[in-house]
C-alpha cells in the first residue's frame, strides 16, 4: 500500500514526520533512484527508499535491547570456535534480525545495545554523530598529571591520534586508579591500548553508558527492551 514518503520515514523509526519533511527538503531522500518531493509516495514493500547511503528496511518492526554484558562473553551474533556471544543471552524469540552495536572486547563488560535497526546502528557507531560512552576503569601502575593529560588531549595509537576525552580520577589507591572516562569514538581496544601506551595496566574496564542509555541497576548478563522513546532519542 502506498503512503506519503514522510509516513514511512515516520514509521520506520528514524525521526519524525516533520524532521522527514526537512530531509527531503535537502534533496536526502530518495525513492528507486530518484530524488524525493514533498507529496510523493511509495511502498516500502516495494520501492527502495534511501535516505543518504542508508536504504529503510522492508521490515519495520524496530528492537532495541540494552544487555549488561559479563566478562568473558565474544561480543559477536557467532562465534567460529563455539565460544558463548551476546546473543546467547538473550531469548531466542528477540534474535532474528538482531546484531551488536559496535562491540566490547572479551574481557570487557557494561552496556551494550543490540537492535536490528540499522540506522540507529549506523548513527551510533559512525564517528560524525559523536555519541558519548562513558567506562569506568581499574588501572595498575604509575597514573601521574602528566597521564591524565596526555589521555585528555589524545594519545597516538595504530598510528592515528585519538580523540579528546573527559577523564576523571574517582578514586585512588596504593597502586591503582579508578578512572571515569567519556569518549567520542570507538577504536579497536582503544582504551586498553592508551592504558598500554601509558605503561598502565587494566584490571576492569565496564561501558556503564551509552549515549543517553545507563545500565541503572541492570544486573550483569541481564537484559531489558528500550521502549521507542528511548531509543528514537538517541537519533540525530
């Protein structure tokens, strides 16, 4: 059945009806190929409908799932060497169509949102949009001034300066920091590698936020479904 392009957009989770108007006012939208007008309309069970290089799904049934992910578990929908991933936390009902977004290494925990929206993974994961992550971090070693400076402003890994952080000292003992760190990107292991570069070692590394999201008391391994305003409010 056809519906004003601005309906689908609508549906389809990505912004409002009136946000969907304004892009295709910039000439964003397009249906099979061609550039979207106020007044057309469309099938999207039949017409292929693009908003810049995201093309909307056929399926509009949009999932968002926060899980608190435990140490240990491959952050990945399989894993080639039988190894327990993400996906097997969550009911087998909620799996279909549902992927990671962006991913915490092995040994890292915390938050994770998983989805089978792809522009929300897209948003999210792509380094334009700047979402905030927030960690709390365990460092073993000498953590001085010069440290939280140099993390601050940005350490060169893999041969590319990472971005400006927020990094607070929360507590400090003997021979270990806790730290708060909020960052902008999301790099392979990129905070264990600027640990590395600093000579400091991580003994825990938990994501306790994602954009807007918080874990709030979500016990590890568990998880929860966002409701839609939750997770339309982390599109811009």
């Amino acid at each position: 059945m056809s519906q004003r392009i601005q309906k689908i957009i609508g549906q389809s989770g990505i912004c409002s009806r009136r946000k969907a108007e304004q892009l295709i006012l910039q000439k964003r939208v397009f249906i099979n190929q061609n550039q979207a007008t106020i007044g057309d309309k469309a099938d999207i069970n039949m017409d292929s409908i693009r908003i810049d290089d995201y093309v909307i799904p056929k399926r509009l049934n949009n999932k968002v799932i926060l899980l608190n992910k435990p140490p240990g578990i491959i952050c990945s929908c399989n894993d080639d060497l039988g190894r327990k991933t993400v996906m097997d936390l969550i009911p087998r009902e909620l799996k279909e169509g549902m992927y990671p977004v962006g991913r915490l290494d092995m040994y890292s925990r915390g938050a994770l949102l998983i989805t089978n929206n792809g522009y929300l993974t897209y948003q999210l994961t792509h380094p334009k949009y700047l979402h905030r992550k927030t960690y709390r971090v365990l460092v073993k070693g000498n953590f001085s001034k010069e440290s939280l400076k140099a993390w601050q402003r940005g350490i060169v890994i893999d041969g590319k300066k990472t971005k400006e952080a927020i990094v607070i000292i929360k507590k400090q003992f003997e021979e270990m920091n806790l730290l708060e760190i909020v960052i902008s990107e999301g790099r392979n292991r990129q905070i264990r590698k600027i640990a590395d570069a600093l000579g400091l070692k991580v003994i825990d590394l938990m994501r306790t936020k994602v954009s807007k999201i918080e874990l709030n008391g979500l016990q590890e391994g568990s998880w929860r479904e966002l409701n839609s305003i939750e997770w339309q409010s982390l599109l811009k």
